[in-house]
C-alpha cells in the first residue's frame, strides 16, 4: 500500500515548478498595471491642481508665460490652454503619459483636468 502512494505522488513531480512559471510572470505583469494605474492617477491629481492654479492665476490677470512656465516647473511636457470671456475663465492642463516598461513605450494616456474661475475686476 504505501508503494502505491509513492508511485502516485512520482508522477506530479515538478508541476510546482510549471505552475510558478506560469504565476510569477501572471504576478508581474498585474504588478506592472497597478504601477501605471497609480501613475496616471498621479498625474491626473497633478494635472486637476495644476488647472486650479491657472484658473485662478488666469482669473487676477497673471501673464500667460508666468502661467506656462509653472506648468512645465511642475509637470514637464504638460500644456495649458485658456478658454474664457469677459467673466469667466477656463484653464485646460493635459498631458501624454506613457506606459512605464520600454516595450511598451507606444501606449500612451492622455490626461486631461479643467478647472474654470469667475474672473476678478480688475483696479481702476
């Protein structure tokens, strides 16, 4: 009786092995996709700050370059657009994220936030 256990446990020699081959990569790539995700959710916080700073700066009548040279101290390669009338004034950040593995460097995520202020009166 116990040959027969022995022989039986033989045959599922190194099926641990197989099955980690299989789970660690599995593992990994998940790992990978929760980076990128935490990335962009990073950048879009940053992104959604950024567009209340403009809007509110854009609203007391700062200079455009004041505006992008903020934006790019913060999130190089992001861009800033203003969009407004007479009372109000909408500032739109974006910017092109890209996956965090070279393999993948053609997938890429473009983050936008827009934050829009009532425009202040200006000083006689």
């Amino acid at each position: 009786m116990a040959n027969q256990i022995s022989r039986r446990g033989r045959g599922e020699r190194g099926n641990t092995i197989v099955e980690l081959m299989f789970a660690i990569p599995a593992l990994l790539l998940v790992l990978l996709a929760l980076f990128w995700l935490s990335m962009l959710g990073l950048s879009h916080a940053k992104a959604a700050d950024l567009a209340q700073q403009a809007a509110r700066s854009m609203a007391r009548g700062a200079d455009n370059a004041v505006i992008d040279e903020l934006v790019q101290r913060v999130m190089p390669g992001a861009s800033v657009a203003a969009v407004g009338d007479s009372h109000l004034v909408e500032a739109i950040v974006t910017q092109e994220v890209s996956a965090p593995v070279p393999i993948l460097s053609g997938m890429t995520v473009t983050v936008r936030a827009s934050a829009t202020a009532l425009r202040e009166p200006s000083l006689p």
